[in-house]
C-alpha cells in the first residue's frame, strides 16, 4: 500500500508530464513523444527497461537487433535528455523531469534539489572515468597555465593561435557555431570475478570498450554475466596530459564551447551535435574507429601496434612498447587527421600507436609550421590524413619525420 508521500511523488510526477506534454516540445507522433510516453509507462509500471526491451518494447525492432549497431535507443533517449535540459532552460527553471545517463528511465527531482545541483552539474565528472579524465585535464591546464603566463603576455602568442586555427586542420571547426568536444581514448577496465563473487582480476579486452558493450556482450549469456563486472575504471595514457596541453590553448583560443569526455563514454549522436577533436592512441578510438578506418589508407594490425598501408602493401610496427635502455632509440608513428563524420561535420584525430607518437601528434596540431608544412603535401582541400615515423629515447619524441599526407578516401 503506497504512504501518503508515494502519492504526493506521484502526482507531482504527472502533473509534470502534462506540463510537458502541452508544452508541445516533444512534437506529434515523433520519437521523442513516443519514448517519451513508453518511459512515462514504465514509471507507472515500477520497472526500468534495458535498451533492448526500449529497442523492441518501444521502437518495435525485432527481438534479435543488435543494439550494439542499431543506435536508435542511444540516440534518441540522447536527444530527449536534451530537449527536456532545454525545455526547463528556456522556462528559466531547474529541471524536474531528466533521464539519468546510463539508464533508460524518467526521474524526477524536488525543486531543492534540483536548484542546489543546477549550477555544478556543468563542472563535475559524471563518472568515475570521467574523473580520471578531469584529473589530468587539471593538471594539464596547471602545466599550460606555467607555460604560457608569460608567452602570453607577448603579441605574438595571439597571432600564432589565431594562424594556427586558420589552417587546413583546424579551419573546418573554428569557422562555425558548432561546440567542440574533446575526447580522451581510455581503455575501459572491467573486472573478473572468483568462485566466490570477488573481484580478483582486472581485464582490458579490445572488443570491449565500453560499458555499453560489457553488458551488451553478456545478453543470454548468465554464466559469464555473473562472472565479470563493471568497475567503473578507465586507463588513461601518460601521453594524454602532454597532448592536452598542446592543443587546448588551440581550442580554446577560438571563444567556442569545448566540452570533455572519455572515448568510453562518447555518445553517438555527439558525431552529428560537436565537431569532435580525439586525442588518445589508435587503438583507443572505440566507437570512432569505424569513422577512421572506413577512409583511411590504414589499418590497424592483429598486435594493435602495426599500421597496415592498403596501398603500399607496407606494415610498419612501434617498438615503443619493446624493452629499451634509457639511451636507446626506437620508433613509433604519430597519425593527425581531418574526417567527416555522420552529418558532414569535420573531427580531428591526433593519436600515437604509442605515448611518443601522441605527443608528437598534439605537437604538429599546434604547430604553424609543421601545419604549413603539412598543408604543402596535401594535394587539394578537404579531409586528409598524415603519418609520422617518430624516434623516441626514454619516453621523449626527439625526432619525427612526415611518411605520408594524402586526402582521405571518400566512405563509400
């Protein structure tokens, strides 16, 4: 039997859905009213739906989808969350109604609550990877903040990030209103659990690189569901701090919303909402690895650490992760890219095979004449890609040499 209290939450809830529902925000018969509804549903219901039951329950798809392919479920429930963030902006008001990230339900918050929240809720990490993300991002910003409160002082700071965001790497997203979202490529850490429950083990898997795809992974499978869990982990390069600090001032300089998130944690429907700006290695791209590959000349090798070139035939491999002494030279390769993505909008690509690679990518992405340089061996305008061989002494890039820079092949 509900309390009077249970009645009260209950009301306010419905009261709110119709204020929501009149507001006409959501239009007719679209599939913002229609997940809208479905989740209004399942409220009334006490249940919380996976995005399989909202795939099939919801949007009718067949109970065999591959929701690991078919988006629909992600992104709708994305642009829901947002027209909701924007019905309550636009009335001047905090939020009521939202849809928690992660989930697939309607919650609904007091007034106190949401109103305490409402303005750090743009300043803290949602989660425990992107805390990990903040925290270099911190330190970052601290090393930057050394660095350039002198250089910045002198006239010629502003006219090198304003040349630098005139050339042919980052003139596509500095010229229009469209945010900018910097991706962090972390590896998704999940753990493995003994015969008793405890977690004793912690797992990096290739094919899994999010937690989407960890429970994605395990649908029908109860076995290795009980056997594995979501820790809420991610491994960040050392590299990523280094990077960040060479392109920030970049990005910055350009007056536009930046945001900031983990490779792990990256919404679909952000590749058509932001020009994306990744910094991370090759093999932490995620879900943009399919963007990438689909029009480059390259691969990515069985080892994770070869280059496969389709026109040459030519493997290259890092030794970046070989055992060296401190005085030994080895190589890696630095990759810097400008891409279409779904919608037509440009995402930069500045990644390593390994840390030296990284950071002399973020180097040549903040560098005017290493963009010049790069522009001259572009032949034409639009997307392209670039590969560095880099030497590296006890993780240090001392040296890098431009292998190739072509237009990217057109996706098919």
């Amino acid at each position: 039997m509900s309390s009077p209290s249970d009645a009260v939450a209950t009301a306010e809830f419905l009261a709110e859905v119709e204020r929501v529902r009149a507001s006409g925000v959501l239009g007719r018969a679209t599939q913002l009213a229609r997940l809208f509804e479905f989740l209004v549903g399942c409220r009334a219901a006490g249940r919380v739906p996976k995005e399989l039951e909202v795939a099939v329950d919801c949007f009718e798809r067949r109970t065999d989808v591959d929701v690991a392919q078919d988006a629909t479920v992600r992104v709708t429930a994305h642009k829901l969350r947002r027209r909701l963030e924007e019905f309550y902006r636009d009335a001047g008001q905090p939020a009521r109604l939202n849809i928690p990230r992660g989930e697939y339900r309607l919650a609904m918050q007091s007034p106190q609550v949401a109103t305490s929240s409402r303005g750090w809720r743009r300043l803290l990490p949602a989660t425990g990877r992107e805390r990990v993300a903040a925290t270099v991002v911190v330190a970052a910003l601290l090393g930057m903040a050394l660095s350039l409160g002198i250089a910045l002082h002198v006239p010629r700071a502003a006219r090198e990030f304003a040349d630098v965001g005139r050339s042919q790497l980052w003139a596509p997203l500095l010229d229009d209103d469209l945010p900018i979202q910097v991706v962090l490529g972390d590896y998704y850490i999940f753990g493995e659990r003994d015969a008793s429950g405890r977690v004793t083990r912690l797992v990096r898997d290739f094919n899994v690189n999010s937690r989407h795809e960890l429970e994605h992974g395990f649908i029908g499978e109860p076995d290795l569901a009980a056997r594995y869990a979501d820790l809420n982990l991610g491994y960040l390069p050392t590299s990523s701090a280094q990077a960040l600090r060479e392109v920030l001032p970049v990005v910055m300089a350009s007056g536009k919303p930046v945001m900031l998130t983990l490779a792990s944690e990256l919404d679909p429907a952000t590749l058509k909402t932001t020009h994306v700006v990744y910094l991370g290695y090759l093999s932490a791209l995620g879900m943009l690895q399919d963007m990438v590959f689909t029009v480059s000349r390259y691969s990515i090798g069985g080892s994770y650490d070869e280059l496969i070139d389709s026109v040459t035939g030519e493997i290259r491999t890092s030794e970046a992760g070989g055992p060296h002494t401190a005085d030994t030279r080895y190589s890696d390769y630095a990759y810097v890219a400008a891409l279409r993505g779904p919608g037509g909008h440009t995402h930069l690509i500045i990644a390593g095979t390994r840390d030296v690679g990284l950071m002399q990518a973020a180097e040549v992405a903040a560098d005017q004449r290493r963009l010049h340089e790069l522009a001259q061996r572009v032949q034409g305008k639009g997307p392209f890609e670039a590969l560095y061989e880099v030497q590296g002494v006890d993780g240090i890039n001392v040296d890098a040499r431009l292998l190739e820079a072509n237009l990217a092949i057109p996706a098919p």
